[in-house]
C-alpha cells in the first residue's frame, strides 16, 4: 500500500470499502459506499494508541450487518460494527503474538485466525468465544509462521488452506496435512479461492509477480501468471463462460488477465506427431491490459500526480471497482467494465490511461461525502503533519491538574518584583537605546507574540539586520522573550533549513536575557523545545569537525604536491638553459692538423666570442719569434 494506508479491502458485495489509515499517533478505520444513490454508509473510527493494527477481514452477518475483523499486533482481534461505529467484541488467546489473518469462512459458519507463531484458531461469531485452536508446528516442522488461511470443501468435507511459503491443504476433522502444493520463495499474501468453483484458487507472495492457479486434484501449479512488478492485490471473478483476474502492482497500477481459468492453446491443440513428447512445464501468461490513473497534464507537480496510487480493487459481475485517495485519506472510486453485453473483452491489449483532475474538497463535502463533522476542528492535511523525535520531554512535566497549571503566590511575586526591576532599568535603557543606531521591531514583535499572530511574526523573522536584531532584543521583555524562545524552536523543528537564519535572534536572546530566564522557574519545562533541537543539531558537530579535518588534511596534501611540481618544473628550466660560452672542437684540432685554410679559419672564427683574451695570448704578443719562410730556406741552400 501507499502512504498511511495500511491495507484496504472491498467487501463481498462490492458496496462498502474498509480501509486502515496511520492518523498521526493512532490507527484509525473508515467505512465508506462505494455508490452514493444507496444507503450512505461514511464511518471513522480510531484505536487507542495500544493497538496497533496488522489486517482486517469483512465478516457477513445477519439482516444485512456486516462486521469488520481487525487483526492487532497484541494478539487479539476487535469486531467492528461499521452501522453503530462500535466495537462489539473482543477475541483474545494466550499468546500476545501479531494476528496475521483472520477468515469467514461459509462452510464451518465461523472465523478462521492465524498470528505470527503459526496459531491458527477456530472462533463462534455468535458468541465470539474460543472453538479450537492447534500449531502448525506439530505437523509440520519446516513451517514457523502462517501468513494467510481460507477454506475450501474437498472431498465433500470443509478444509483449510494454510499459507506460508507454500499452500498446505489440512484437514479439520482429522487435523493432518492433505496435500502441499509448492509456493514461493516469498511469504504468501494473499489465497483467492475462485467464487463458482470448489476446485480452483489463486495465490500470490510478497515482493513476487508471479500469481499461481492451483487445483485440489493435482499438487502441480495449474498456470502462471507474470505481472510487471509485486503483486499486492488480487481479485478475480467469472461471468457465464467468461472469466477476468485483476492484479494491483507495486506502482499502484491495475493489470488485466482475461480468461485465466481456461486452458493455454499450447496445451489444448493437437498434434499430428505422435511421437512427441507430452508437455510438462507450467504454461504462462502475461497480462492483456492495463489501467493507470493520472492527472491533466496542467495539474501535474510531482510524481505522485502522474501515476496515482490504487488501493484496492473489487471484480463484480462485469465491472471492476477500483479506489484511491485524494488529500492522503480521502478515498474515491471508479468502475470500469471489462466485458460487454456481448461477450467482447474491452480491456484486450490495451493499456487505458485515465485523467483524475484533483478534486475541490471543502469542509461541508467531507460533512456529506467523507463523514466529517463540520462542528468538529478544522482538518489537517496528513502530509503537513509534523512528527518530532522522542528527546522532546514536555509532555512528561505537564500536569492533567488546572490547579497545578497556574502560577503559585511566589511565582507571582517573583513577576512582580522582576517588572519593578525592569521598570526602574527602563530609563537607564533608553538613554542607551537613543544612542544606538537601527531600527526595533520590539512593538511588533511583542504584539505578534501577545495575539499568536504567525503571519505578523514572520515579518519580524525576515529582518537579518545583525543591529536591528540586537536593537529589538534588547527591548524585548524579558517573559516575552521566553514566549519567543518556544515560537523559534517550534519553527526550526518545521523548517530546519532556516535555523542559520534564527540562530542570530538565539545568540542575541540568550545574551541580553540570558541571566533574566534562567532566574525563572519550571525553565526546563519551559525550555525543552528549545533544548531537543540544540541536542539534535550538537549531535553532528563532532562529525562535521571530524569531516573538516579531513578536508583540511586534503587541502594541505594537495598544496604540498603543488609545490614540489612547481620545484621540479624550475630546475628543469634550470638545465636546459644554454652557456655563454661555446666550444668549438674542429677549430682546435684543425690549427695542429692544418686541414684548415686561413679563409676557413677566419669563417669559423666569425662565430667565436672572442671578446676575452687570456693572460697566455698576451704573452705570446710581447714575445714574437720571426719564422723564416720556406723561400727564403731554399735559397740559402743554393747559396752554400
């Protein structure tokens, strides 16, 4: 189910839906027709706070009475008379277990019940007292819990169908298992025996898609049928040759399988090939059609608008009644037909979408429609509804007393005394006051307190001025602001994403004020708002600070990686640099080898710096030794 609802269910009729709903702390029961031309029938009905519920059962009863079985946790059922909007009985046992179920059953003519334990009990709805009751365990030892019970007739004699993962077959008169078919891997949640027929019943499992059809005579499944998702709701019916099973999925969407009684073609047709082998495997099927509800296409804010969620459906005859909720607690219905007078399925291999536009609801429609009093308080919205945690102790140091709830003489005295105070330290303030500079919002903000003006309130918060906070605290009485206190920690608790906002009028608060409250009396009750939501806030800052230390530690990583590549690039820029001086080899070898001319010579030495001369040169300059030529040699050896 969706939302609050915890389960809703049609009754055999189709006339009347019943359906559980979270109601703030409380579980609350609605009745409703499902056609308005008949006998309105609009009921509520709210549990105490003990009693939690887990499922509720229709009960048909005499002269047109129908009662209502509604499974608790505590491990007793209450009927309900939706007619006189009373509880009329109470079934107990021994064992404060959670009651899974509870079935009537039209063939013992009394109630069937199952708890968590694997109990299952027989009781005398005409005296609502104990029949008989046995564990599961004594005859089965694999089986822990039981999810779901019904009843069939085999054999001519009335027997049970006990759901847990698997489906027994037990008899009541002999009390031992008949038959196990084989289940599923989930937890069974619903047994849906077929209305015409003694022979057939559907299961399906939590968090499954799959739907089995089962027979008496055989321990094999019959057929399958694949939904697109869990199943949650299943009914079916039969109409002359006919027959419709409507599956609700986990989306909230109603899928349509026609004619699932009758057999798949792959088993009925012939073949020509004797020698084939006989099918085994389980046929299977997938659904023909679909039905989901949305809104205009203009009316669509979120994704609860585009695909609304079905609660509960109930096949009759040739229609299929389906319901949702409107507002979260609101149900309304629809019908649609999925055959005609003819015989022609309507809803065969078609996906139907059907516009919902929101309704205007108001309070004299629930007064007629809903069964709402109008003289009742104003209704709340149940998704507006704020829950707090558990650390807020008001409640506890709250007297049920009025005598208690007034102020004693001494707490008079101490206002007393504290407003002649504050009257002879006004003069000195507005000395002080005067010099200042801003604006105070202490009038309006006193006025929005006195008179619980919200919207006024709100003007005063919306200021973020650090001075004209400080200018407004600061003439602020000193029992107002105790008052302002309470408003702030209600707003944070509602709105915790503006706290930053508020926190500046808390620091101010308990600055100037600060040794004013605390002089108060019953200050812990007065301020356990205020306190639950420090707590929870105080809560995460050692983690918060643990997370900035990490950051920081990351930070410091990251700029340290940072200098040592700056490091790195600058020496490398380093090395590459080039020298100002530059050695050329070949010149150096080429005047000891004479390889190279005078003109080569004075072409290399272009490129040379030479704007140095070492201290050798000038020595070879002042000391010029004359070298004779090789002409001159050769003629002086003529001459000798």
């Amino acid at each position: 189910m969706s939302g609050p609802v915890i389960c809703s269910k049609f009754d055999s009729s189709g006339n009347y839906l019943a359906t559980a709903l979270v109601a703030l702390d409380a579980h609350q029961i609605k009745v409703q027709s499902t056609n308005a031309s008949q006998t309105s029938l609009n009921t509520s009905f709210t549990l105490d706070k003990s009693n939690r519920l887990t499922n509720l059962s229709w009960i048909p009863s005499t002269d047109n009475l129908q009662l209502l079985a509604l499974c608790l946790t505590k491990g007793s059922i209450l009927i309900y008379s939706p007619q006189t909007n009373e509880i009329v009985s109470e079934l107990t046992t021994t064992n404060n277990v959670s009651v899974l179920d509870f079935h009537y059953s039209k063939h013992t003519r009394s109630g069937w019940s199952c708890d968590i334990e694997g109990n299952v009990y027989e009781w005398d709805l005409g005296s609502f007292t104990l029949l008989k009751s046995f564990h599961i365990g004594e005859y089965i030892e694999s089986v822990d819990s039981i999810n779901r019970v019904s009843t069939v007739m085999y054999n001519t004699q009335p027997h049970l169908l006990i759901g847990s993962n698997a489906v027994y077959l037990f008899n009541i008169k002999q009390k031992s298992i008949v038959k196990t078919f084989p289940g599923h891997i989930q937890p069974i949640n619903s047994i849906t025996p077929v209305g015409n027929s003694n022979d057939l019943f559907f299961t399906s499992a939590k968090g499954d898609r799959f739907i089995n059809l089962y027979s008496l005579d055989k321990i094999t499944t019959k057929s399958v049928f694949v939904a697109s998702s869990s199943v949650l709701g299943v009914s079916v019916t039969v109409k002359d040759d006919q027959s419709v099973l409507v599956v609700i999925n986990e989306e909230g969407n109603l899928e349509v399988f026609n004619n699932p009684l009758s057999a798949s073609p792959s088993q009925t047709g012939s073949t020509p090939n004797k020698k084939k082998r006989k099918q085994v495997g389980v046929s299977s099927k997938t659904f023909n059609g679909s039905i989901t509800l949305t809104r205009p296409k203009d009316e669509i804010k979120n994704p609860h608008d585009s695909n609304l969620f079905i609660n509960a459906v109930s096949v009759i005859s040739d229609s299929i009644t389906f319901t949702w909720l409107e507002n979260s607690t609101i149900p309304f219905f629809d019908t649609i037909k999925w055959t005609d007078e003819t015989g022609t399925l309507l809803l065969d291999a078609t996906n139907k979408i059907i516009t919902k536009s929101k309704p205007n609801l108001k309070v004299t429609q629930h007064s007629t429609v809903n069964g709402h009093d109008v003289a009742a308080p104003k209704l709340y919205t149940e998704g507006h509804t704020i829950v707090s945690d558990g650390s807020n102790i008001k409640h506890l140091a709250e007297d049920d007393d009025e005598e208690d709830q007034d102020e004693s003489l001494a707490e008079k005295l101490d206002k007393l005394s504290m407003d002649n105070k504050s009257g002879q330290q006004k003069s000195r303030r507005k000395k002080l006051e005067e010099a200042r500079s801003g604006v105070s919002l202490s009038i309006i903000l006193s006025q929005s307190l006195k008179n619980n003006d919200q919207a006024l309130l709100e003007t005063v918060l919306s200021n973020r001025d650090t001075v004209t906070i400080q200018n407004t605290i600061s003439r602020l009485d000193p029992y107002s602001s105790v008052m302002f206190l309470d408003k702030l920690s209600e707003k944070i608790q509602r709105q915790p994403n503006r706290f930053e906002q508020f926190s500046f009028w808390l620091k101010w608060i308990l600055v100037i004020h600060g040794p004013v409250i605390a002089s108060l009396p019953n200050l812990n009750v007065k301020l356990s708002n205020l306190h639950a939501v420090l707590l929870k806030k105080a809560e995460a800052l050692p983690r918060l600070l643990e997370l900035q230390g990490r950051l920081n530690l990351l930070n410091d990583n990251t700029d340290l990686k940072n200098e040592i590549f700056v490091e790195d690039d600058v020496e490398d820029e380093y090395v590459e640099e080039g020298s100002d001086v530059e050695y050329i080899e070949e010149l150096d070898d080429a005047q000891y080898i004479g390889v190279i001319s005078d003109d080569d010579e004075d072409e290399i030495m272009d490129g040379v710096d030479d704007y140095e001369e070492s201290e050798d040169d000038e020595d070879d300059d002042d000391e010029d030794v004359d070298i004779p030529s090789a002409a001159e040699l050769v003629t002086d050896s003529d001459n000798e």
